[in-house]
C-alpha cells in the first residue's frame, strides 16, 4: 500500500478574540460526551482543530488567554501558504459563530437562575456556550456513524472512513485528519463503503454527499434563512426528517422548543428529570417544554454537557452503562 501523503502546514499567523463575557472556554471547545476522533485534540487551556474554509485546509489552534469573567483567546491559524488579511476576516466571523464568541444568553440565564434542575448547573458550567466547529456537511457524517451503534463501533467507523478518505495533516507538531470533502464521497461506490464496516449508512454517505457536492444545501445560506425556511432545506436532505431537525438547528444556533426524543436520550432525561430509569418520550417532551419553552434544545445540551463533565471526573455507574465505553 502507497503510504499517504500528509500535508505540513508550516505559514502561521495569529490574533487575538474577545468573546462576550462570561465566556467558558473548556467548557465549551471541549465536548466530553464526543466519541474520540483524530480531527481534534483537547488539554485544558487549549485546543486544536482542522478545518476547510473557502476550500483552505487549515489547522487551528485555540489559546485561552484570559478568564471566563474577562475572557480572551489567542488564535492561531496554520496554512500551507500566506493567508490574505481579507481572508482571515472572514474566517474569524466563522470561528465567532460556530463557538458562540458573540452570541448573548443572558435571556436563557435570567429566565431559568432558580430552576432547581438549572441552578446548580449555572454555577458550574458558568459561561459554556454550544459548539459547532464542525461544518453541516460533517456533522452530519458524524451523526450517520453515531446511529445505532457503541461507541468502540462508531470510533472504528470513523477511523475506517478518515484513514480512506480523509486528509493527514500536520501542524504545531500535532498529526490530525481534515474529513473528506463532500465530492470525494459522493463519487464512491457502495460496496466500497461497506467493505469498511459501515453497513446501511454506505448509502446515507453517497446521498447526502451527492446533495452536498451539487450545493442542494448550503451551510452559509442557511444563517440567514427563517426558520422555516431552514427546515424545508434540511429536509432535502436524504434520510433527515424531524428527529434530526433539533440538532442540525443548533448547530445553526437557533433556538426553539424540542420536538423529538431518541431512545439514548430518554434514557439520559428520565434520569434527569424524574430520577427514574425509563419514563415514556411524550412526557419527557411535555416536562422539558414546561420547563424552558423555546430554550428547551439548549437547556437539553447544557444539562446534558454537565452531566457529561461531571462523569469525566467522577465515574457516574447509570451513565457508564448507558454509554457502554
């Protein structure tokens, strides 16, 4: 076998970013509940990432610099070239959407301080924000890989996919993967996808990257679309339907209430919620609804995000068995 090529990315430039305080920067660049993948790596105070932007492969270096009451970041940008000053404007208005350096949730927070559920949660994920630094295109991938497989199975998916499809690239003497693009799926048989072990998701990766490569959907478009209009384009997506539309609508950060509840969630919420280890979707959706109204998807991923951390630190035995690691 031809050992692959990868692509060293020696040109750097960097800046510096003032999210809207509070700011909590492990707390948000870092997702615990994330099966590990080699397009990122994370250590407390720093974080790096790839990334395509305006078809630029790029490695990103993420520094926190300040505090989560004055927060400050230094950003690196590592590129095989000399990237132009109008480029990397554009490229910082990205990185402020996607981790939420400007979003402003002081309404969801003085609404919900004396939530029993919240409070507590406040205090310890003081200043955490959504994430979505992964394109549309590939959170999606990672949403196919995640379907109703273990974690040990989704990583060996995704690992399988990057090591044919992706891109090695290296930077800040770390070696990572840039996912592949749209076009280079779209042009793959199915039998070949399925000779890595993805089973029926081969054709979900071929059609929806078919979709992606034509620009049925465009990331960009979207943001400033309503909301229904962003929903009748989701929903041309092959395979995406309303179970999927709460996620892909955080990722473009807009909030409404939830709508649907998958099986390993209600199993996470009846624990939350009402202590209990099953309870139906219905009343789970009926509770969180009450609760939070229009907040409900990002109050869901901050409960969750906390649950998450806490696990990290101390093995939490109903969680461990849910995500059977």
């Amino acid at each position: 076998m031809t050992k692959r090529k990868v692509i060293v990315l020696k040109k750097q430039c960097s800046t510096e970013i003032v999210p809207k305080a509070p700011y909590n920067f492990d707390k948000t660049v870092y997702d615990p509940s994330h099966f590990p993948t080699p397009i990122e790596i994370w250590k407390p105070g720093k974080f790096w990432k790839t990334m395509r932007f305006k078809d630029r492969i790029l490695g990103i270096k993420f520094m926190d610099v300040g505090t989560i009451s004055k927060p400050k970041i230094k950003l690196t940008v590592f590129s095989a070239s000399e990237l132009k000053k109008e480029f990397i404007r554009d490229l910082i208005k990205d990185i402020n959407f996607r981790y939420g350096f400007n979003e402003d949730l002081s309404d969801f927070h003085r609404q919900y301080k004396s939530d029993s559920l919240l409070r507590p949660v406040f205090k310890r994920m003081r200043g955490a924000h959504s994430r979505s630094f992964e394109s549309l295109y590939e959170i999606i991938m990672i949403s196919i890989v995640l379907q109703n497989a273990i974690v040990r199975r989704t990583v060996q998916m995704m690992n399988n996919l990057l090591n044919k499809y992706g891109q090695k690239i290296k930077f800040n003497g770390k070696e990572m993967y840039l996912v592949w693009k749209p076009n280079k799926l779209a042009k793959v048989d199915e039998k070949e996808l399925r000779n890595l072990k993805v089973g029926y998701r081969a054709k979900m990766f071929t059609k929806i990257s078919e979709q992606f490569a034509k620009g049925d959907v465009n990331e960009y478009r979207l943001r400033e679309m309503s909301l229904e209009q962003v929903e009748r384009e989701l929903l041309k997506l092959y395979g995406v339907g309303p179970a999927s539309l709460d996620s892909l609508l955080g990722i473009l950060r807009i909030h409404q209430p939830i709508r649907t509840i998958s099986p390993w969630e209600q199993k996470i919420y009846s624990r939350l919620l009402f202590n209990k280890v099953i309870v139906s979707p219905d009343k789970i959706l009926r509770e969180l609804k009450r609760r939070y109204g229009k907040w409900s998807v990002f109050a869901g991923y901050i409960l969750f995000e906390d649950l998450f951390w806490r696990h990290d630190k101390k093995s939490i035995p109903w969680l461990e068995k849910e995500i059977r690691l």
